[in-house]
C-alpha cells in the first residue's frame, strides 16, 4: 500500500540530485558563465525589452506564430472541441 511513495519519491530524488549536479558544474554557454561573460566583457548586456522588441520585429517571429495558431485550430477541430 506504501510502495507508490517509493516509486514518486526515489525518482523525485535522482532528479533533484542531478538537476542540482547540473547547476554546479556546468557552464551556462560553450564560452562560460554568462555573468563571467558579461563582466569580462566577452557579452554585451542586452535589456529584455531590446531583446523583446528585436523578436517583435521580425517576420520569422509573426509567420510561426500563425502557423502555430492555424496548427492549433486543426487541433481543436479534430478533437471535436470547436
């Protein structure tokens, strides 16, 4: 009656515990860390809102997010829920 605590909680652990390897050992980008980076001066520091206004201007951006839309309708409809 207990053994599916066991089986969520040990894959909850090696999870955890490798998620948390991952965050100590590894570097954010092939060049490093991206602090280190940007204080070395080896990255520009980029505003979110730059970077936003950069994606809202290209057309790539607005031509997958109509495909998106029109891939999500046809999901709709064929799952009866339009």
């Amino acid at each position: 009656e207990k053994s599916w605590r066991t089986v969520c909680i040990i894959p909850a652990v090696v999870t955890a515990l490798s998620a948390l390897s991952i965050i100590r050992n590894s570097d954010d980008a092939p060049k490093g860390n991206f602090h280190e980076m940007k204080v070395n001066g080896a990255m520009p520091a980029i505003s979110a809102a730059s970077s936003f206004r950069d994606g809202a201007y290209n057309l790539n951006t607005w031509i997958l997010f109509i495909q998106y839309g029109c891939c999500f309708g046809v999901e709709l409809t064929m799952n009866n829920a339009a």
